[in-house]
C-alpha cells in the first residue's frame, strides 16, 4: 500500500483521543510489553484495568512513574516545551507517535539525556548511540527501539543475535484494520528487514493483533479500514491522519539517524559473535 493511499484510508482528522487523559494514553502504550514483563512494574492486570476504565489518574501516574525507560523521554520532552507535566496528553503523545513538541527537543538535549542515563553502562558502545542523537534522531520511542534497545540488549546478551521480530514489534508502528473478531483484530502493516547494514521497510504482511481480553481493552468501535497504531501485539489507538503522518515521519527519521552511522547500531547487534 503507497503512503498516499494509506493516508486516504479512514483517517479523520478529529482527534478522538483528545477525551483521553495524558496518563491513560499513555498506559495504553505502556501496557503491551508491561503484559510481557519487559519493562515497568509488575502489575499489568492493574495497568489494564486502569487504562481501559478512565478516571484512575493518581494510580496511572504512580504507575507511569516506574517505566524506567520512557518516563526520562516525557520529562526531557515536557522540559524543553516548559510544559509541567510529563504526562500532559501532548507529551505523552509526543514520546508515543511524535509531533512537534517531539522536534522541538534539541539534540544536544538529547544527546546529554542518553548520556546521563546510558554512557557508563554502554562503555565503548556509547558513542553510536550519540551519534544517532546528532544525526537527525529525535526524542519518539523508536529512538529507543532503533538506537537505544539493540545496543544494550547486546550487552546484556553478551553479543547474542537480536531478533529482528523483536525490533519490529517492540516499535510503534501503524496498521490498517482488514478485519475484527471479538478481542482480535486483523490488520495489514509493513514490516522491517536488514538489508546489509540497512534497517528498512520491507512489503505489506497481514498480523493478528488484540484490542482486548475478555472485551477489557483500549479501543471500541473499530471498523475496517480504519488506520491504527499498534505496540507488540496490541492495538493502542485509533490513527487520525495527522497522528499517522506524524508517527510516519518520526519512524523514518530515526530509522535514518540510524543507518547513515558508520557503526550502525542494529546492523552491529544482528552480527554473529
């Protein structure tokens, strides 16, 4: 499917998710690799429930506060918009889909972040991930995903191969709705594959995702066509076509911040050793 043809799919330009508090935005994003264990406090039972229900504002945040993760990335980008609260709907957006409190983030502010959190513990591997703050990268949760997570799974690892499945879905990215069933949702998106040192997008692919369990989820009223954001195997909201252009070009951007690096971060955490 052509970017233009994907802008023209049910992709209102109403904001449905301005109804949505900044702390439930955010755990509907949260809440996937939370379920997994990867990431966040161990109660993902109380993060769905509360996410999916509204008006549990004070136990979101708590909540929110202990994704050691992103929660740095909505404080830098609140900080340099002089917004005061890190989960202001606009920044919990901003971190998530990107916008332009997203590209008003400097690099340099970015590039002192990532070295305040990360430089002693990425060693001699820093460096890339600097350099990708300064090469057109900017503060969107693809950042981590494309710059920041295949470094220090690396380390983790002990150089073990990354799979790419875990790039793609740990991402954010968009789909469009080809079919529901009950809590399951069907939906064509494109994938990612390395082509030389290169992360790139590869052809459309059909996935089945959930926008539930046991009808408690995020999104109602799903129709085929409609354009989705999607975290691991989940659907986190509907797209308006602004949120999709700009969740676009954020993954472009940091896609191209890391492949133009000399020593390309994914291309070094898919080598054998």
């Amino acid at each position: 499917m052509a970017w233009a043809d994907i802008e023209r799919v049910n992709t209102p330009d109403l904001d449905e998710s301005v109804c949505v508090s900044g702390p439930e935005l955010f755990a509907r994003y949260a809440y996937p690799p939370n379920e997994l264990g990867y990431c966040g406090p161990g109660e993902p039972v109380a993060l769905l429930q509360a996410a999916a229900e509204g008006g549990e504002e004070a136990l979101l945040a708590h909540l929110a506060r202990q994704f050691e993760g992103a929660w740095p990335y909505l404080e830098l980008i609140a900080g340099c918009n002089a917004v005061a609260d890190p989960l202001d709907r606009r920044i919990v957006e901003a971190y998530w889909i990107g916008n332009d409190l997203t590209r008003r983030v400097p690099p340099s502010a970015l590039a002192s972040s990532l070295d305040e959190r990360f430089s002693r513990r990425a060693g001699t591997r820093f460096p890339p991930l600097i350099a990708a703050a300064w090469n057109g990268g900017i503060a969107q949760h693809n950042f981590h995903v494309f710059a920041v997570y295949p470094w220090l799974g690396l380390l983790r690892a002990g150089r073990a191969r990354v799979p790419l499945d875990v790039l793609d879905q740990c991402r954010i990215r968009w789909g469009r709705v080809v079919a529901l069933s009950g809590d399951l949702v069907t939906v064509t998106s494109r994938g990612l594959e390395l082509v030389g040192s290169q992360l790139c997008f590869r052809g459309e692919r059909t996935e089945v995702v959930r926008r539930g369990v046991a009808g408690v989820g995020f999104v109602d009223h799903l129709a085929v066509g409609d354009m989705v954001a999607l975290h691991w195997d989940w659907v986190c909201e509907r797209l308006t076509g602004r949120a999709l252009r700009q969740l676009r070009a954020a993954t472009i951007d940091n896609l191209r911040a890391v492949n133009t690096l000399e020593t390309c971060p994914p291309a070094s955490a898919f080598e054998r050793g």
